[in-house]
C-alpha cells in the first residue's frame, strides 16, 4: 500500500509538472534566444569562421592562436572560448568586437572546450598532459588542473553542471570530474578511442562516439554505467537536438551524418555530406546541424526537419569544429534540477517525500514564472537552496551532492536575473 501511494504520488508531481511546464513554453516559447552566428575553427589558417545562419555567409574571420580545435560559446553569448592546440593555450574572443581579448595558457596540446551552463568557467582537455584546465570566466586564468585518463579528448558539461564527463582517448574510459571539487568522482571503462561526447538536455545519458575502435556507447549518468552500444562507422563529432529526441553524428570515413532516434538508440537515416566531415553541431532551435568538412574547407547545413543538405558554406583552411550560443532557458535548467534529484530518489540518497518536497518548489518556480511573478519565482529559488542545506548538515547528502543541487539552483537564479 505505500509502495503504490508512492508511486501515485509520483505520477500527479509528474503530471502536474508537465501541465505547468506546457503553460510556461506557450508564454515563454520552447527555446532560449536564437544564436545567428556558428563559429568554426580552421586549424590550416590559424582562424575563426563566424556564421551568420541566417544568410549562411561567413561574416568574419577571426585570427587566433596556432592550429585551433575546440570551441565554446559562452551562455550568455558574449564571448568564445577557442583552444589552439598547437599554442597550448586558450583564445577568448569578444563577440560585440570581433576581436581576441585575452589568450590563456593551459596544459600540452589542448583539444576541446566545454563551458559551465551558468558561464562561470571553461573545461579545457589536454592530451599530452593528460589533464584537464578549469578556466574561470571572470578572470581568465586557470584555477584548477584536474588529472584525468591517457589522451582526454571530448568533453561535455551536464544540464545542471554538476559535472564533467571527459573521453579519454587512448584509455579506453570517460572521467567524471565533479565540477564543485574538481576531482575525478568516476572512471567508466569504454570501448577503444572514445572520441568525442554530449549528453541528453535532461542530463540523463551520455553519448560518446568512438572514432577508432567504432560505435557508440551509451553511459546512464545516474549510475555510470554503459547502458547501450550502438553499432557505427567510425564516428567523431556528435551533438543532440535541444528535445532530445535525436543525436546527429559525423563518421568522417563514410563521408555521411548518421540521425541517431534516442528513444530507440537505432539509426533512423543517414545524411551523405562527402568525406572529410569531422564535427557537428545543433543550433539551438534544433532546425539544423552544422557538419564541417576538412577536404573541402566548408561547413553544410543540414536541414533537421527533411535531413537534407540545404547550403555549403566555403571558410577556412582545415575546418575542425563548430560551436553556437546554447542558453540553457529555465525551464530546461530546472527540467534537468528535476531529473537530478530523481535520479537521487531512484539510488535511495532522497527519500520519496524528501525528494517530492524538493520538486514540489521546483514545480511553484515553474508556475511562478508561468505568471510572469520572477521576484516570487527567485524567492522559491532561494527556498529552495535553503532547503537543500539541512540534508547536507544532516548527511543525508553528502557535501559534493548538495553542493551540485544547490550551484544549479544558483545557475538558474543567474538566468533568471534574481
């Protein structure tokens, strides 16, 4: 009997946040502001493409550091985040300028970048010092350097940013970097060469693409452990469209995208682009990827409604990879808040009605923003985190859980401007 009374009371918090959650994407719309500009890496040239995906025309060409790879927007989108591998450092552009404001050294052979949903610091993989550099946004410096497995290559922040999941390229695992202390909490055995990763806007699964050894894995990030593999040609850059519903990964020795459904975790199309290809991202409407090719130095859209090649942009020398602005809106921060704290119901961490109490604040953020009341909303934002303290005090969180609930509750006031 309690157990039924439990899973009833599961379903009508789930029901009626889903009701809430309807009302608010009708007021505020079912994405964050639209990016109109892609920025693209060209490692030939030592430059940076700007997209305007409006016109699909280069509007900019930026230098930078030697041979640049990685590349991050800033939620807010006021600054990219550009890693040169060969300059072992980091190249921070002012997007209002156009213009590299600061150059950050970080580890050997930096790779790829990946930035906190509330903006405050930069992920950095370093290959050949198998480390990776925490950067802090406000200072530009490097504040932590955080050991990891042999060659960490891909990286990808959670929704909440608890944490950083990170592939480790000739060891054959990811790290899982908690991002409060920035120490390795996990290391997940994988498949060889693990390449590139991004995870479920709900935070709940990890892809990671392996470019060697071939295929996907798919890691259950409640649990970290390997919950699919999906069967693939050697594929590298992968993103997910901002509902989750599918994942579009570039497989460089096909010269195709392969549509990846999530739901079923099969292949639903494959795209033909060319060889060459090496990464992909979404734009944060999810109308289009962007694929860019190295043989033909040019960047492809592809149309995510017909799958179809609809433009082909000419940039620079040895296009890598592709980056735009991803504000995460409040909705998706606190659907992913919810989803964390399930998952901690779901492990025994929180008990049901401990959990419940949690969520139910949630759910009066969503429907005080629902009625455009922000101040009320930041109020139970701050209720929130004020409830979250005395389980840390108690122990019944341990101090890096509580700390990951209570950074993305403050993320989530950030954005909501409290």
């Amino acid at each position: 009997m309690i157990e039924l009374t439990q899973k009833t009371s599961t379903f009508f918090s789930t029901a009626i946040r889903n009701v809430i959650l309807s009302l608010f994407l009708v007021i505020f719309g079912a994405s964050g502001a639209l990016a109109q500009k892609g920025y693209v890496t060209n490692s030939g040239d030592n430059t940076v493409s700007v997209i305007d995906t409006a016109t699909n025309t280069v509007t900019a060409t930026i230098p930078v550091g030697l041979s640049p790879t990685g590349v991050a927007v800033t939620p807010n989108g006021a600054f990219v985040y550009v890693v040169n591998f060969g300059g072992n450092s980091v190249s921070v552009i002012s997007t209002a300028t156009n213009t590299v404001t600061a150059t950050i050294p970080v580890g050997q052979s930096p790779t790829l970048v990946a930035i906190t949903p509330n903006g405050a610091f930069a992920y950095v993989t370093n290959q050949f010092s198998s480390t990776v550099s925490v950067i802090d946004t406000a200072t530009n410096t490097v504040v932590a350097t955080v050991p990891v497995g042999v060659f960490p290559f891909g990286i990808s922040i959670t929704p909440s940013g608890a944490f950083a999941y990170v592939a480790n390229l000739l060891s054959g695992s990811v790290s899982v970097i908690s991002t409060t202390t920035n120490t390795v909490v996990a290391t997940i055995p994988v498949a060889t060469g693990p390449f590139d990763i991004a995870i479920t806007p709900n935070g709940a699964f990890a892809y990671v693409t392996h470019g060697f050894g071939g295929g996907i894995t798919v890691i259950d990030t409640a649990t970290n452990t390997v919950s699919a593999t999906i069967l693939l040609q050697g594929p590298a850059g992968i993103d997910i469209t901002p509902n989750g519903a599918f994942a579009y990964v570039a497989s460089p020795s096909v010269g195709s995208v392969s549509v990846i459904d999530t739901a079923t975790n099969t292949v639903t199309t494959t795209v033909p682009v060319g060889a060459g290809l090496l990464d992909v991202a979404i734009t944060p409407s999810g109308a289009f990827a962007y694929v860019t090719n190295q043989s033909s130095n040019g960047v492809f859209a592809i149309d995510t409604a017909t799958n179809t090649v609809t433009a082909a942009i000419p940039v620079g020398a040895g296009p890598r990879f592709i980056a735009f602005e991803k504000t995460l809106s409040p909705e998706d921060q606190i659907a992913a808040l919810i989803a964390q704290l399930e998952a901690l119901i779901a492990n025994g961490t929180l008990t049901q009605n401990q959990g419940d109490g949690l969520i139910d604040k949630l759910n009066q953020v969503i429907a005080k923003l629902a009625a455009q009341q922000t101040g009320a909303a930041c109020n139970q934002m701050s209720a929130f985190i004020n409830q979250v303290q005395p389980f840390i005090n108690s122990g019944v969180l341990t101090q890096a859980q509580g700390q990951s609930l209570i950074n993305a509750a403050n993320a989530i006031k950030v954005n909501l401007g409290c």
